[in-house]
C-alpha cells in the first residue's frame, strides 16, 4: 500500500507544481530553487546576491524552515518580498506550501525568486516546486564525500555551487574528487566555486542568474 500512497503525493504535488510554474512563466520570474543541508551557507549566499544585483533586478525570497523566522529575519534587512514558510517538522517543502507563499507576495514586481529550501540533502530533490532550475550549495566544511553519500541530489540539480572556498587551505577537501563524483553522475554538470562570505566566485553565480533571466525573457 504505499507505493500508491506515495505515488499519489508525487501527483498531487506535481499538480500544484504545474500550476506554480504557470504563474511564474506568465509573470516572467526566474525561480531558483535552492538547496542544501544544514549549514551550507544558503542564507548567506541569498543575502549576498541580493547585494551583487538589487540595483537591476526586483528579487523576492521564500525561506522554508522547520520553524522560527530567523534566516528571514535577516534577509528582510535587504529585501521586503520576503515570505516564512514553516513546515512544523516536515523535512522539505512542498508545491502547495510555495502556492500559499505566492499570495503573500507581489509577483508583478520581482523578477528573481529564490526558494531556500529546508536544510536536507534527500528529502528536497524529490518535490518539484515550479522552480526553473534547482542549484545545489555544499560547502567545504561538510566534506569532500557529500556526492557520494547523497547522489540524487546532485544528479538532479542544474548547477552546483561549491561553497566555503576561503577555507580551502585549511581543510584536507578534496576538489578533485568532490568534481570528478559529480560529473560521473551527470557529465555536463556546472560547478561553482564561491564563498558567499567573501564574495569569491560570487560575479561567474550573478552572471549565470543573468544568462537564465534573459532565457525566460
């Protein structure tokens, strides 16, 4: 019995994810759908983008969390489309909670819309939001293996962002394996080395944004 059940999850959601990438393709918003475990940096990276391109594009932000409101918190410093979805204990978000989200926003006015993801490297990947592209953030001090352990993940994400990158020197991280694993799961694979703290590798991420807002244009 649940296998149907969870196939019917799968298509309800699917259903909502329609619906979601609809109004976002009428609206002309580019929608990233980020993802990461806990820790990575994904806030932190939001900010700093927003920072590298307010002065061009409207950008608003979902930010998903088990509970509290402190990485939205944070962002609405330098934003105010910013909309907490708390999931109460659930391990990722889902197409009908972002639904929800959406109505607390003004669309005519964004051009960019981040999703931060709830903090899991497995439950995430498997629920379509609408999004136009999902980009994976790991970070140095997680590890080399984090493709090894948790493929799915980075099979199906567009683009990888190496994150933490100013510690580099003073970790044993291995790039050459943590790369080669992600192309051998899938060859064309992008992959980004930033950190979002320095600005490092931060212009080669905006200009990758850029390239897809034009796309959708």
């Amino acid at each position: 019995m649940k296998v149907p059940i969870i196939k019917d999850v799968l298509e309800y959601n699917k259903e909502h994810a329609n619906i979601n990438r609809d109004l976002f393709k009428k609206k002309d918003i580019l929608v990233i759908n980020l993802l990461s475990s806990p820790g990575a940096g994904k806030t932190t990276l939001i900010i700093s983008t927003i920072e590298l391109l307010k002065n061009k594009y409207n950008i608003g932000v979902i930010e998903g969390d088990i509970s509290s409101t402190y990485d939205a918190d944070k962002i609405k410093k330098y934003i105010d489309a910013v909309v907490q979805v708390n999931t109460g204990g659930t391990c990722h978000l889902n197409a009908s909670m972002i639904a929800k989200a959406l109505k607390e926003i003004d669309l005519e006015n964004i051009d960019i819309l981040f999703i931060e993801n709830v903090g899991n490297l497995i439950c995430p990947v498997g629920f379509d939001l609408g999004e136009d592209y999902k980009v994976v953030l790991s970070s140095v001090n997680e590890g080399d293996d984090k493709p090894i352990k948790y493929p799915n993940i980075f099979a199906k994400s567009d683009l990888v962002l190496l994150n933490k990158t100013d510690i580099l020197e003073n970790s044993d991280f291995d790039i050459a394996l943590f790369e080669n694993t992600i192309k051998e799961l899938k060859y064309d694979s992008t992959i980004f080395k930033v950190s979002a703290k320095t600005g490092k590798g931060l212009k080669k991420w905006a200009q990758w944004l850029e390239l897809k807002i034009k796309k959708a244009d």
